[in-house]
C-alpha cells in the first residue's frame, strides 16, 4: 500500500473533462478523492470545453513547468453570424491565423491582457455544416486561445464565435488515455477497498513522463544518490555527459530510478545544480 501511495503522490492522470464544470473543480475533485495536498492541471479549458485535461498530483505538481507549455490540438466548430463560402473562410485562415500570431488574451482569462507571439501549426476547416456552422481542427502552441482566434476571424466576416471545442492532446497526453469520471470515482472506490488495479492502469509515472520531454543523464555511480538527496550539486565527472546546453534543465536517473530535475551551469567544478529531487 506504501508503494501505491508513493505512486499515486508522484503521477499524473489525464481527465476527459465534461462540458459545464471548471477545470479548477475537476481538478479538485481528484484532489480530494484521492486525500492529496495538492493537485493542478496542465492547461484551463472553458467550463463549456470538453477533453483532455491531464491533471499532475502530489509532488508531480512541481513537473508542470516543463510539460504545460506544450502544443494542443482540437476540433471545434466556429459558427458564423452570416453564411459563409468555405473556400474564402480557409483563405483568410491561412493567411491571418496560421504560423506566429501576435494575440492579446481575452477579458476573461487568467493571464496578463498584453499582445504575445503564439505559433498556429494548422487551423483547418473541415467541413461546412450549414453554411453558417464549420468544423476545423487546429494544433497550437500552448497558451494560444482558440476562442479569441474565432473571434478574430468573426471581425472580417461580420461576426463569429467558437460553438464548441474538444482538446483532443496536450503534450503526450491524447484521447487513447482518457479517463472518465465515472471510471475514476469507481476506480478509487475500489482503491479505497483495497483494490488497486483499476486506479494503477489510469495513473502515468511522473517519472516516465518528464524523459518523455527532457534529455537524460546518467549518473555514474549510484552510491553518490544519498548525498545529492540533500539536494547537493552535480559535480563534473558524476554522468556520462550527452549535449547539453548551458541553462538547460535535463532528468538524471541511476539505472531505472529517477532522481531529479537539474540545471546546466557555467561553472568550473559544478556540473549542474538541482531544480527537482525525489526522495
């Protein structure tokens, strides 16, 4: 049981968010059902907005810095205040809304209300369903809001608004691991009974993940895992140095076992110095 709670205080699971309540009570709920101190998920969607919400708990909270920041993608559908030819909708999207935008953060989002660059890989409309209502499916940097681009469009047609919208991934999380809240209020039920494999197939290692986005260093020798517990520097010489740029964050692990996050730095005996540390 102590190792299923270790687990559980260091993993993320990806929440297929419903439309109607918030991200932030969604991620509470998980919180509190599984009796964590904390819990904080990876992106805001819209109370209206549906899908992929990955949620970090316990000590994985302190992960979310290098995994928020990735790209989404979703489907949506932009209705339009006037009928529309599609032809000249997918037009003005490629040539206003595609590559680097510079978009100001609508009224009601949590951030400062100040012009940034935000990358749109593709925004394209799939179909026209009457006219007036499209299908599109976009990927984007994260932090690019969608319901501010359709409402940029709306201003060169006469008016249009984001209907519906469906994150459908977030960095390496997409629908194959979605979980219901159904499932996962079952899950826990069970857990709580004694019965954990249920709850274990819908958790990702926290560990396992950040490899996925960072390089990794192996440190030399393992007896030296004590000593950086204490949150002691990386010496030149403790790894096996691939390229890694100074002022860059990097995972080290012994074998199989993930010890932390750290810095590169410039320094004459110090390799780098500690962001993260599991112990």
């Amino acid at each position: 049981m102590e190792d299923i709670e270790k687990l559980i205080n260091f993993s993320i699971i990806n929440i297929d968010k419903p439309a109607g309540p918030t991200s932030f009570s969604i991620t509470n709920f998980v919180r509190k059902s599984l009796n964590l101190k904390k819990a904080s998920h990876m992106g805001t969607l819209d109370p209206k907005v549906t899908g992929v919400l990955p949620i970090t708990l316990g000590r994985a909270c302190r992960l979310a810095q290098f995994l928020i920041t990735h790209d989404k993608t979703y489907v949506g559908i932009l209705h339009t205040h006037k009928e529309q030819d599609i032809e000249h909708l997918k037009k003005l999207v490629g040539e206003n809304f595609v590559g680097k935008i510079i978009q100001t953060p609508p009224h009601k989002s949590a951030v400062k209300r100040a012009p940034r660059e935000r990358e749109v890989y593709y925004f394209r409309i799939l179909e026209s369903l009457d006219n007036k209502d499209f299908l599109f499916e976009t990927k984007v940097q994260g932090g690019t809001y969608i319901r501010k681009i359709c409402s940029d469009l709306g201003e060169m047609i006469g008016g249009a608004h984001m209907e519906e919208l469906r994150r459908t991934s977030a960095g390496e999380f997409d629908e194959k691991t979605l979980v219901k809240l159904g499932d996962f209020e079952l899950a826990v039920k069970e857990y709580n009974v004694g019965k954990s494999a249920k709850l274990l197939k819908m958790l990702v290692p926290a560990g396992e993940l950040i490899e996925k986005v960072l390089p990794v260093l192996e440190l030399k020798d393992g007896s030296k895992i004590p000593f950086l517990m204490t949150g002691k520097p990386l010496l030149k010489g403790d790894v096996n140095e691939i390229k890694v740029d100074e002022e860059s964050f990097f995972v080290l692990k012994n074998k199989k076992r993930f010890i932390g996050i750290y810095k590169k730095i410039k320094d004459k005996n110090i390799f780098a110095k500690p962001e993260f540390v599991y112990n």
